[in-house]
C-alpha cells in the first residue's frame, strides 16, 4: 500500500477550502477530493475536530455512491473502495455529506491523507464548473431520510443525494456548494438579517466565525480567479419568504427583499464576471415572482448572461424529513437543471481558458 497526502499530484481537491492548510480541512457540502484511481483498494484518513455535532462523508465511484458514514472524534483510515478489479481504473470521490455549522464553527472534517494499491491516474478535465449558493434545499437537508421523519440531524443532509450532484453528473461538471439551512439571501426564516448567504459570499467559508474557523482560514478573501465558474446558480428566497411570513410584513418587505436579491446578483456578477448566472426561483408557495423581478431588474442594468428556472413543484410522495424533497425528486430536478444549463450555455465545454 502506498500512502500520500490529498496535496499530492493527481488528486482534485472538491470544494471552497483554504488549500495552505494541513490537514485539509472539509466544511462546505460536497467538499472533498477525487481521484482517477486504478487499483482495487483505496483508503482515507480521516478526522473530526469535535464529538457533536456529527460529520458524514460519502464515497462515491463514477458519481455513484457506495458508501456513508460518520467521521469519528479520533484519527483514523476508512476504506472508500475495496476489492475491485486492478486492471480497470473509476473516479473514486469522497465528499463531506453535512453542512457547515455555525452553531459549532469548531466542528470540521481533517483529510489527513489517502492509501492504496493501484495508481492514481491524470483526471481529466470537467466540461464545465458550476457554483451553488443555497439553503437548506441544497445542502439536501431530508433527501435521504423516511418520509414524515420530524428529527433535525446532521445526518439527514446530503451531497450524494443532492440535485447539484445530479446535474453535475449529467454535466461532467466540477461544484462547489455554498449552502445553509434556514439562511436566505437577506434574513432567515425568522427575519433575522445576520443569517443571510450573500455578506460572507466572498469569504472562504463566510458563514464559520470564531477563532476555530478562523484559524483554519474561513474567513480568508475567497480567490475567484483560481477557480473560474462557468455557471453560478443561486436558489435562495424560501426562508426570506418565510421570514416576511414570521413578522406579518410580506407587502411592506416585498421591495426590499427584491433590491437585496438584486445586490446579491450584482456582486456575484463582479465575482464572476464570465459565469452565467441562474437564479432557481422557489416553488410556486413562496412567491416566485420576487425572485423573476430580481433577475429582470439586473436584466434591465445590463447585466447580461443572467436567467431564471422554475423548480417542478413536489407533492408528498416526493418528500423526505422535515417537509424537504426526497433523493428521487432531486434527481429529477438535477436532470432539469442540468438540461436547462446545457440550453443557457450553448453546451459550453471547458476549453482550458480558465
């Protein structure tokens, strides 16, 4: 068995991360690393920094996952793969299933570094790299749970089962998933405005304060040039709809949050002045019209390779915990979206320009 770091050559780190640390450090969903791997075993050694709240990873060989589970208090190697044909070489990824937790900015997953049997082989390219800044929908909260299960676990979160996943697969895309339950683009489900995605958006990890976070560089100024996005999506609105709800005030905020979502799209345009940018506007219960004028306000300024896409609306056999969307329904929305990115981008395919 031969071992190495996840800094070593032929290794793709997944995800926003401050690359100078060691250990790497894994907080966003989905962050992780992939590996073009021929051999018939391959290990990691992992850690998490805290006994609670839990951190699960997934393994995943071709997109596909094969297995799931939580990272202990304590430094250990996990196997991702074992006992398949050396001669033939996959694409083995590890990927951190839960969100981060500002509650506990503390708690993270250390990638110490990886063993196996076999080679690690040039990874090809992605035709595309796509960005998803989100909440609770897309850290998948629920996907994978029983239906009408009401717990709150860190469990029940997902990237595997994710339809960024799904349309990054469809796509041979890159992501990386910025995304935070109950967060919107201007306040919470609550109406408070401190739990928003769009103030630490040019952050590593804008949303982990504390001197945990911070040490490990959260917030560090993210480096949009090292990682050029071809596409942006944003799906936020859900909890700002939510939190006009909570405080009775939907007519009097209605402008207000249609100039924040505007700003936000602005500034993800100065960060990525060559992305396309789509806003995936909430179901049809929480008011998707906010989002639409957001986006032809921005439409109306100037800004230019900008659109819209409708979610299918789901009914309860697509639903998961907590009133969130099942693994099947998200597929089918990663299909969709996947589709709709191929339409808006020309079937753009990454041509080493970034």
């Amino acid at each position: 068995m031969k071992e190495c770091g996840v800094k070593s050559e032929n290794i793709r780190l997944l995800g926003r991360m401050d690359v100078e640390n060691d250990p790497v450090c894994l907080d966003w969903t989905g962050s992780g690393f992939e590996v073009n791997f021929q051999g018939g075993e391959l290990w990691a050694e992992l850690e998490a920094t805290s006994d609670a709240p839990d951190m699960w990873v997934a393994a995943c060989v071709d997109g596909y996952p094969i297995a799931r589970f939580m990272v202990e208090k304590e430094r250990r190697w996990y196997p991702l793969v074992h006992g398949m044909d050396k001669t033939l070489s996959r694409t083995v990824t590890l990927m951190k299933e839960t969100q981060p937790m500002p509650f506990a900015p503390e708690a993270t997953v250390l990638v110490h570094g990886i063993r196996h049997d076999g080679e690690l082989l040039p990874l090809p390219e992605p035709a595309l790299r796509i960005e998803f800044i989100g909440d609770s929908l897309s850290s998948a909260e629920g996907a994978l749970a029983p239906k009408n299960n009401t717990e709150w676990l860190p469990m029940w979160f997902t990237a595997c089962g994710n339809y960024s996943h799904y349309a990054c697969r469809e796509l041979n895309a890159e992501r990386r998933l910025l995304s935070q339950s109950g967060h919107g683009v201007c306040w919470n489900y609550l109406y408070e405005a401190e739990e928003n995605m769009a103030d630490g958006y040019d952050r590593i990890v804008g949303r982990l304060k504390g001197e945990a976070a911070e040490a490990r560089g959260c917030q560090k100024p993210y480096d949009f040039a090292a990682w050029k996005a071809d596409v942006v999506c944003i799906r936020l609105l859900s909890n700002d709809i939510g939190g006009m709800r909570h405080v009775e005030k939907v007519d009097e905020l209605t402008p207000v949050l249609i100039e924040g979502a505007a700003r936000f799209i602005r500034k993800v345009r100065a960060c990525n002045p060559a992305a396309h940018i789509i806003w995936i506007l909430p179901r049809s219960e929480s008011i998707p019209d906010i989002g639409i004028a957001a986006v032809e306000r921005c439409q109306a300024e100037g800004i230019d390779r900008l659109s819209y896409f409708a979610v299918p609306g789901y009914g309860e056999d697509d639903l998961g915990a907590r009133n969130h969307p099942n693994a099947a329904y998200n597929e089918r929305l990663g299909k969709l979206l996947a589709e709709e990115i191929r339409r808006v981008t020309g079937n753009l395919v990454r041509t080493g320009q970034n």
